[in-house]
C-alpha cells in the first residue's frame, strides 16, 4: 500500500481528497500546517507528497525545499496559483508535477499513478534506517545493533523493516500480518507475531520486559516508538 502526505488547509477539500484516495487504496497522512507536515515527513515514508502551496504557517515551496534536501520522494503542488512564475518556480525547487484548482478527480488520481509507477520502476526506497545504535541495510538485507549483526531470521529481519519503515505510526496486527504475508495472512496467527516481537525485542532491546523500541498498545497492535533516519 502506498502512503501519501496530503497537505491542504482547506479541511472540506482535504476530507474529500482524503477520502477518494483511501478509496483507490492508498494510506493516507492529512496535514494542515506546514510544521504538521515536516514532522510528518521525519517520521513516516512516504511514497509521495500532495503540498498545498498557501499555508497558515508557511508555503509548500518552503516545505518541497526542506525535503529536497533530504529525500527524492515525488512531490506534487496541488494549488491555486496558476500564473506561469508560480508554475515554474514549484518544478525548478524539484516538484514533480503541478496541479492547479479546480481539478478533476479522476485526473489527480491519474497523475498521481502515473509518478508512483515511475518511481517504483526507478526503485525510489530508502535503503539504510537508522534508529540510536540500530541500523538496517535494506540492501544487503543486514541489521546491526553497536556494530554487531543481530542475526536475524528473515521473518524477523522483514518485520523489523516494516517497523523501522512506519516509525512513529501505530500498526494494527491485522495489518502488519498482511504486509509479512504480502495480503495472504494464511501463514501467520496473532500467537506467531507475538513470538517474532519478542525474539526482536530479545536482539535488540536492552531490557525485553520494558521495551524501548517495540511498543505494544493494548488492544490495538504495536508501534516503533523513536524517530528513525532513512538514507
């Protein structure tokens, strides 16, 4: 499932983005403020970003401009300022597409498909995490804790990526069994999960009964609880 940061002020506008792209599958983040969606942005991947350009707080140039920085993920500018100098100016800081309001939904959602296949064909992922001394390789399917291999199963190593890759995020057992199992969840139970949890915690927490790392939320499933770096 592709994640996208929507960030668009106008909160009836959002919703309805918001709701057609839920609707074509995609996970979606909805920010209001461009500080909103920094934090955002240093605590999910994404695999796009939808930035409004006029913001109570700031601009999405500003916003484009600090990802730039740090990331290639696509970017498109969904505003109405359609003069040709605002144009030109959102594709020179590195946007990828520029779409002015009104809009037809249906071609939203086209271009928007239309960059994540480019994207996924030019194999756009971060390939190093890195979280206090843990640090993956996305690469040569490695992990690391203080520079020694944790010696992971790769089951164990799959769910550590996909914590280490939703940082910050609650995930629901239902869904982190779907992303081990590719949607099939016939391979693995909620008993199964438990045990991977906790030979990762084993490995990588210094105190496995009182979890830095790996929180459980009650009821609900877990969540990596510290920022992680991606490179």
């Amino acid at each position: 499932m592709s994640k996208i940061l929507l960030l668009e002020d106008d909160k009836a506008l959002a919703l309805g983005i918001e709701f057609t792209l839920m609707d074509e599958g995609y996970d979606v983040v909805k920010c209001s403020y461009a500080r909103e969606a920094v934090e955002a942005f240093n605590s999910e991947v994404f695999d796009i970003l939808v930035l409004d350009i006029m913001l109570p707080d700031g601009n999405g140039y500003d916003v484009c401009k600090y990802v730039r920085k740090k990331s290639q993920v696509p970017v498109i500018f969904l505003t109405a300022c359609d003069e040709e100098v605002n144009v030109v100016l959102g594709l020179d800081i590195g946007a990828d597409d520029y779409i002015t309001k009104p809009f037809r939904v249906k071609e939203f959602v086209s271009r928007i498909k239309a960059i994540l296949r480019r994207t996924e064909s030019n194999n756009y992922k971060p390939k190093i995490f890195r979280c206090k001394d843990i640090v993956l390789n996305a690469e040569t399917l490695e992990a690391y804790k203080k520079g020694h291999d944790l010696a992971l199963s790769m089951q164990e190593y799959k769910l550590l990526l996909l914590f280490m890759n939703n940082a910050q995020r609650v995930m629901s057992r239902e869904e982190i069994l779907d992303n081990l199992t590719d949607g099939s969840g016939e391979y693995f139970d909620t008993n199964t999960l438990s045990v991977y949890i906790k030979r990762i915690r084993e490995k990588i927490e210094q105190d496995s009964s009182n979890p830095e790392y790996i929180k459980t939320k009650r009821g609900f499933g877990y969540q990596w609880d510290i920022k992680v770096e991606r490179e």
